[in-house]
C-alpha cells in the first residue's frame, strides 16, 4: 500500500513538472520563497515566548527557558534586553512579509507566462491540425479552447 501510494505521488509530482513546461524554475523558486516565508513566521512567532516571558516575569533571558538565547543576548545590557528581542522578532516579520510579497509577485508572473506558454501552444497545435478537424468543431469551441480554458487552468 505504501509503496502504491509512493508511486502515484511521483506520477503526479512527474505530470505536473510536465505541465509547468519552460516555467520549472519558476515554481521552484516559488515553492523556496513559501517554505522560506513559513520558517520566518514560526520564528517570529517563537520569538513571543521568550518576549512574554520578559515582560511577566521581569526577569532578564538569561533566566529563561530558552537558554540557548543567552549566548546571543549576553552582551546587551538588560536595559536593552527587552529593545532586541523586540526588534529580532520585528526583522523576522518584516522579512516574512517581504518573502510573502516576493512569492506574490512570482506567482503572478508565473501564472501569466504559464498561461500565454499553454495558448501559444493550443494556436499552434490548431495552426498545425487538419482542415477537416477544424471545420468539424464549432467557432465557440475553438475559441473556448484557445481563451477561456487556459486561464481557467492557470487559475486553479
């Protein structure tokens, strides 16, 4: 069973590395800046124990349970501590949220090229057919065809 269900998933990871055609790269860097905005936002979120744990119990980090902080926040002095923690967890989502814009403007670059690459290749596949099969089939399909069902698939 698990060696059935290994197997589809790589057919299906094969077809869609098919699909993406001249555009692979792009989904790869697609898919790094989703894992890279994700990572940022568990640290930025991980950062609040330490940041509550300052603020309740007013006590400095190296007390804390994260110890592993303390060689980071051992030189600043405890005026300050609460200063930097503060600012680390701010440049964590300010960096979040400027890989979230980066894999927006990417996505949205790759949807248009994907969907113009698809249409190109739809006209030219008609372009190259036989006289017989385009008469056989009605304008609106064609149209449907070369306009409505790339966009659709892009879309989804």
């Amino acid at each position: 069973m698990k060696n059935n269900l290994v197997s589809i998933f790589f057919s299906r990871l094969k077809t869609l590395w098919l699909i993406f055609g001249p555009f692979k790269y792009m989904a790869i860097i697609i898919f790094i800046f989703m894992v890279i905005a994700a990572l940022l936002e568990g640290f930025s979120l991980w950062m609040i124990i330490p940041l509550l744990e300052f603020i309740l119990q007013e006590t400095t980090i190296t007390n804390s349970k994260f110890t592993f902080l303390y060689s980071i926040f051992e030189s600043i002095p405890k005026n300050y501590q609460l200063l930097s923690l503060c600012s680390v967890m701010f440049v964590f989502v300010l960096l979040k949220n400027y890989f979230v814009i980066l894999k927006y403007v990417y996505s949205a670059k790759f949807v248009s090229q994907l969907r113009q690459y698809w249409t190109n290749k739809i006209m030219s596949n008609y372009l190259y057919a036989r006289y017989g099969y385009i008469t056989s089939h009605k304008q609106g399909f064609l149209y449907n065809n070369l306009i409505v069902e790339p966009v659709n698939a892009v879309v989804s």
